[in-house]
C-alpha cells in the first residue's frame, strides 16, 4: 500500500524525532558523565588547596613558636617572683594558640587549720575567663582536678570518655571549661594546671606544645622558689620561721615608695600576744618559745600570697598588706584575732582572757602616712589603744590631723656654726651632706633628738634606727658639742639619748 505524500512527511519526521531524542540523551549523559568528572576534578583541587593552606598554616605555626619560645624561656627565668611566672605563662599561650580562654592554677600549701587546703586548686592567673586570681576550685571531678591528679595531659573527648568509662554518666565541667589542659609537674610533685579553651590556632601537636610550656613553667617556678628561699635565709627569723625585722623594715620601706609611685593603697597590722609576760611566767620559757613557733605559722598560712608577714619584736608582729584600703585591712586584721582566739593553743586556758588572743593597730598609707615610719607610729598608737581598751582587739590609726607628732627639728635660726658632723661615729661624709640637706649642721640638733625623732630622721636617711642607736650618734654629739662648745646640751637630749638607747 502505497503511503500519501503527506504520511512520507510524517514518517520522515518521526524518525528524525527519534533521532533527535537518542542524539540528546546520549549528549545528556556525557554532560553528566563530564559534569561528575569536573566535580570530582573540583574536589580534589579543593581538597588539595585545603591540605596546602593547612600546611601553610602549620608551618607559620611552628615559624611563630620557634621565634617566640626562646623568648619566653629568658623571660621566664629572668621572674625571680613566683607569683610573676603564671602571667607569663598565659602571656605565651594567648600568643601561640589564640585560645577563647586559658588560666594556671597552682595547688595550695596545706594548712594546719586546713588539712585540706593543700588538696585545692588555685587560680593564679588567666585570661578571656571568668577564674579571677584568687579563685579556689574545690576537688572535684572535673577536667583540671583529673590532669592535676594524674599528672596527664588531657583534651576534652579524652576526658569525657575517662568520666564515661568510670561513672557511666555525662563528663561535667566545673570551674572552667577546657579544651586541652597540661598538669605543670617536676621531680614526681604536681605543682598546677595550666589549661585552654577554643584554641584559634589549632595545631597538630598542640598537647605536645602546651605541655612543654606547662613543664618550661614548672621548671622556672621551681627555681624562683630555691632562689627564694636561698635568698631569704639571712631574713628568716630563726624561732618564728618567719621573716625578721630587719627584712620586714626594708621591705616595709620599698612598699611605701612603691605605693607613693604607684598612688595606691598601702596598709599594715601591727601586732602582739596580749599578756605575753604572764604566759612565759605561768608556763616557763620553753612553752613561751612553742607559741611564739606556732601562732606565726598559723597566720602566715592564713594570708594572702601578696602579703608580707613577719617578726617585729619579742612578741610583736607586722603584717604588710598592699592595695588594701583602711576597711579592707581592717576585715584582715579582725579575721585574724578571730582565727587566733579560736585557735586551741597549749595553756590557753591559763590567761587572763582564757585564751590566747591578740592586740592590734591598722594604718594606711597615706591615710595615716606616707612614710614607713609613720605607718609604725600610727599602728603603734592605735595597738597602745587596743592594749588600754581591755585587749583582744583590732583599732585602725585616727587620721594624724587630729593628732600632735613632733616633727624633726629644724635648723635653728640665726646659727651660723657648721660642726663637722663626721667626726661623730657611724657618719661620715656621705651621711653629712645627707644631714645638711635635710637641715643638721651642728652638734646639738643630733644631741636633742628624741626616738620618734630619731626614727624618722632614719626614714629621711634610708637607713635603720638600729643603726643610729648602735653607733650612738646622740651620744657622741653631747661630748662634742660640750667639748667645743662647754658644759651640756638642753635637758632634752639627755631625754632623746635614754628613750633611743
């Protein structure tokens, strides 16, 4: 059967249809097929661009930390201060890593009146965290309590899988919540914790990085402390095991000028044993010398890092609290009656209070001075005031406008007489020109100085009013001052000489 003209075109078109159709699927597949190819292609290109700028990035890394660590070890040994080694610490690692947040917490000293207390952690500094210094962490389960403990390094899959694996429940952060944390640890004894969180910087061997900062810390405290305690060996006082007056007067002195330099606060405690004499006559020596071992060593333990402590006296004692205003060292100072009426100490009951109990006097600087001297007369008063109240108390220093204190005598008018101050025992030239500029030129002026005189005239000096007293400058000034001049000074120098020596 023969097709019409118009069948043919329809067949024709049919097949050219079907043509088309098998002609685009097949183009179609090849575009997938290439489409599949170039992604795969795009892929590996990506992949291999990511793998480089991780490479780059490791080795800028590693670039930064061979540059900065030989730098952070002089600095780190050059602290001879303790306390100064943790802020380096961070310092580094908020350099290296770029964390969110990293801190050192160190483990604190056991106390008598807290066995316990050497079982704590305790921030001593950090940074992009909410662990100010001073921050206790109590034992727990925690992250940074596991690393101190085991003396481990640790990242936070390990631990929660530990904390799994132990107590079948959700790992709990407490404190701070880490990242990565590195025990600082020397010769078997666990010393701290130094720990991150969020590192920016991530490395492929970060634990290994921070555990060599933790140890390079650990090694610089450990010699910061031998040094320290080679250092102040001379300044120990040899019953008390605390510092001795000597060292707690200089210190004392470096604490004012630091404190007027830095216009800040500084407040010191005054005080001693009340009915001390009766306890030594009662109980013997021998008991007087066990309770001067142990009240000292019950409040240093009982004081701030930052704070000094030391022996004054027989049985006299000094605090030295820095960037402490009258309110702040008050609440110190009543702290620490309290702690010591509490305490059960040997014949306690035998006093006149029943217990062992102090006395005391807070001043401030430059509420109630500005010198070391008068920061001592001001407590020194306040502590008589205590004393005359019934005992066992704390008082603060009045404001010295309200009070009376002698000040050094000044030159006397109209004296044209220079002596030669040298010729007196202990001064010599560099102490005469010192004297001059601050108004001594004769004989009498040195001869009519009384103790709070003399006491401040050490301060203008830098020097000790031991010393004065030792070389017996009042002294020697009467004899020379009657030897060029004829007969005695003024009855007031007699009265200087006996209350200075």
């Amino acid at each position: 059967m023969e097709l019409s003209q118009l069948e043919l075109i329809l067949v024709s078109l049919l097949a050219i249809c079907l043509t088309l159709m098998v002609l685009a699927r097949a183009a179609t597949s090849r575009a997938r097929t290439r489409v599949a190819a170039l992604e795969r292609m795009t892929e590996e290109l990506r992949a291999g661009g990511v793998k480089r700028a991780e490479l780059e990035q490791e080795r800028r890394l590693v670039r930064l930390f061979l540059r900065e660590f030989p730098l952070f070890m002089r600095e780190l040994h050059g602290k001879k201060k303790v306390r100064e080694i943790p802020d380096a610490m961070i310092s580094f690692v908020m350099r290296i890593f770029e964390p969110r947040g990293a801190v050192v917490l160190m483990r604190r000293s056991p106390a008598r009146s807290d066995p316990d207390k050497g079982n704590h952690l305790i921030a001593a500094a950090s940074d992009g965290v909410a662990l100010p210094r001073g921050t206790v962490l109590r034992s727990d389960s925690g992250m940074l309590e596991r690393v101190f403990e085991s003396a481990r390094t640790l990242d936070r899959r390990e631990f929660e899988q530990s904390v799994l694996k132990t107590a079948g429940d959700r790992a709990v952060q407490t404190g701070f919540d880490a990242d990565l944390a590195s025990p600082i640890w020397i010769d078997g004894e666990s010393l701290g914790v130094l720990a991150l969180s969020q590192p920016t910087k991530n490395r492929s061997d970060s634990r290994y990085v921070l555990e060599l900062i933790a140890q390079t810390g650990a090694v610089a405290l450990n010699n910061a402390r031998a040094f320290n305690q080679i250092r102040s060996a001379a300044d120990i006082d040899a019953l008390t095991g605390v510092l001795n007056k000597g060292a707690m007067t200089h210190l004392l002195e470096r604490s004012t000028e630091r404190a007027r330099e830095e216009k800040s606060s500084l407040s010191i405690f005054l005080f001693d044993i009340d009915n001390f004499k009766n306890y030594n006559d009662i109980n013997g020596h021998v008991a007087g010398d066990e309770l001067l071992r142990l009240l000292p060593r019950l409040v240093a333990e009982s004081v701030r890092s930052d704070d000094t402590f030391g022996r004054y006296g027989g049985e006299e004692f000094l605090l030295i609290l820095p960037d402490r205003a009258p309110d702040e060292a008050m609440h110190v100072a009543q702290k620490l009656r309290g702690l010591i009426e509490a305490q059960d100490f040997p014949f306690g009951d035998k006093q006149p209070l029943g217990r062992i109990t102090v006395s005391g006097g807070v001043a401030t600087a430059p509420d109630h001075g500005r010198s070391a001297v008068d920061l001592l007369r001001a407590a020194d008063a306040a502590l008589y005031e205590a004393k005359q109240a019934g005992r066992n108390r704390v008082l603060c220093a009045e404001d010295p406008r309200q009070g009376s204190y002698e000040e050094v005598p000044p030159a006397v008018p109209g004296e044209t007489e220079r002596d030669d101050l040298k010729r007196i025992q202990g001064i010599g030239p560099a102490f005469e020109k010192r004297l001059n500029d601050l108004g001594y030129f004769s004989y009498r002026q040195i001869a009519d100085l009384n103790w709070p005189q003399m006491i401040m005239l050490a301060d203008e000096l830098k020097t000790y009013p031991e010393r004065i007293v030792r070389d017996g400058w009042m002294k020697q000034a009467r004899e020379l001052h009657a030897e060029k001049y004829g007969g005695e000074s003024t009855g007031r120098a007699a009265a200087g000489s006996a209350a200075g020596g």
